[in-house]
C-alpha cells in the first residue's frame, strides 16, 4: 500500500483488515464450523465442554489462525460471554474484539457460551 503514513492508518482502520490478529480470522467459517459442534452436542445432549474436549482439532478442517479462532469461541471460558441478567440490557462481558472482527467481516452468527452453577 502506498501513501502518506496518515491515509494508509485510515485505510486500515476504514478496511478493519490487518488491525490485529483477531482481525485475521476466517470468522465466517470458525463461526458456522463452531455453530455445527454446538448444535451437535445439542442434539446428543453432551455437555458443551464434553464436546469441546472430544473434538479433533486436527479433523475440524480448520488451521493455524482459524483453529485457534475455533478454541476462543468453544473452548471452555474461553468464548464469548454476555451478561444477560437484565434482558432490556444485554452487554458484551467478554469477546468485544472478536465480536468487532466478525461484525467487520459480515458474520451474522457465532457460539456464545453461558456459564452455568451445577450443585456439587
Ligand atoms: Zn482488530
């Protein structure tokens, strides 16, 4: 890219591309690949980190950027949390970034993880 340091930051920031590694990520394919896993453990009703832990990384058809893409959306606190105790205003509690890159990228859907207390 060519120009003056001050339009190239622009274009860069108006491009939201090479941003930060976040910026990076395939979103739209670690998305629906995450949404897949999700819904499958759904329908076999296996916990969401039994499923994560079963998954083979190596057979997810994801690589590098993208696998690790994958584990911040599935793996297990390392997804994107909301806080959604009040349902009239719902906040990002973690995952802002990766939330700004898909949204950048014209990803419609993701996995948000919820954690849950299980009784001892
Ligand atoms: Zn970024």
């Amino acid at each position: 890219m060519t120009g003056p340091r001050w339009l190239r930051r622009i274009r860069r920031a108006t491009a939201g591309r090479d941003c930060c590694w976040y910026h990076g990520v395939n979103w739209h394919l670690v998305s629906e690949t995450a949404i897949g896993i999700a819904l499958q453990a759904q329908a076999s009703e296996t916990p969401p980190e039994d499923a994560f832990y079963a998954l083979d990384l190596a057979a997810c058809g994801l690589t590098g950027d993208d696998r690790a893409g994958l584990i911040l959306l599935l793996g297990p606190g390392a997804g994107i949390e909301l806080n959604d105790e009040d349902p009239a205003d719902v906040t990002i509690y973690e995952g802002r970034h990766r939330i700004t890159a898909m949204r950048d990228a014209g990803v419609r859907r993701t996995v948000i993880q919820r954690s849950e207390v299980t009784p001892a």
